[in-house]
C-alpha cells in the first residue's frame, strides 16, 4: 500500500459546488440526525477518489442503507482518518489550527462532551484565527463560513495528509 497525494483542490471544488445543494448520488441524512459528515465524506471522497469497502470498520458509501458508520458519523469518520494502520482511503492526523489547509476537516463539540459536527475547511489566513479559518457544511449549510461564528466548546483540527490506495 502506497500514499498518495490528496487532492485538496479537488475537496474545495466540491465542497462550493454542494455547499447549498444536495448531489443526487447520495443521501440527504438532514432529517434523520443530520448530514455534515455525510458531506464532508463527499467532500473527502472528491479529493481521495477511493472508497475503503472493509465492512463495518471502512470507510465508503454505496447507497442510504450501505454505508459504512464512518461515512456519516462523526466520531467514527474520526477513528477512521486517524487510525494507525495504512488502509484504502484518505488518512489524517490530529493537528492544530496554525497548520490546517483548505480540505482538511474541524470536528466541533457544543456541549463540551459529544462531537457533534464536521465542516470543511475551504480557505484559511494567515493568522489561522477562527475569524479566518472558513468552512462549508451541511446541517446549518454553510459556505465560506468563518469558523467563529459557530458556539461551540471544543474544537479538533484534522490534517489529511494523504490517501492510501
């Protein structure tokens, strides 16, 4: 297995194109729990271009009801990016503010204890304060969004630094 570049550019487009909208190619889990981790998997998707199809503990779509947890669940996405073995798929480590990149992805905690949301990041200053880290999301959707303006207790910074295939 071999890393490969993620193609970030790829993840960004997307991320615009769909920010307010709904690809028919997938579900919209809006209704039933929410669909920003669903999004941000496309998002990722479009910038990884592979799927991991390893049952229960992959990382893929297929249609509404074969989907893999890390698709549209946030802690799971998580473990998955962040597990330690090379598997089919993008791969990112935990990773401050200062180094993010547009098509990396925040996990947001409202309440201090469940992580509860998962925008992507689109563009970044200099600074990389909230003011200029921006985001697109679903559930509450949202483009070019500064990460500032959510109300949220805790924040983690995911950095994809590739795509195994």
């Amino acid at each position: 297995m071999r890393l490969f570049p993620y193609d970030r550019d790829a993840a960004v487009r997307y991320a615009h194109a769909w920010a307010y909208g709904r690809n028919p190619r997938f579900y919209d889990y809006e209704n039933i729990g929410g669909d920003c981790t669903n999004f941000a998997s496309q998002c990722l998707y479009a910038g990884a271009r592979v799927m991991d199809y390893t049952e229960t503990f992959g990382w893929y779509y297929i249609d509404a009801n074969r989907k893999a947890p890390a698709w549209t669940g946030v802690v799971y996405l998580y473990n998955y990016l962040t597990r330690e073995h090379a598997a089919v798929g993008p791969a990112a480590r935990d990773t401050s503010r200062a180094e993010l990149l547009p098509g990396d992805v925040v996990q947001l905690s409202f309440d201090g204890e469940r992580w509860t949301h998962s925008p992507v990041v689109v563009a970044v200053g200099k600074a990389r304060t909230f003011d200029d880290i921006l985001v697109a999301a679903h559930s509450y959707d949202a483009d070019y969004r500064p990460l500032s303006t959510y109300e949220f207790t805790n924040a983690r910074f995911l950095h994809v630094f590739g795509v195994y295939k």
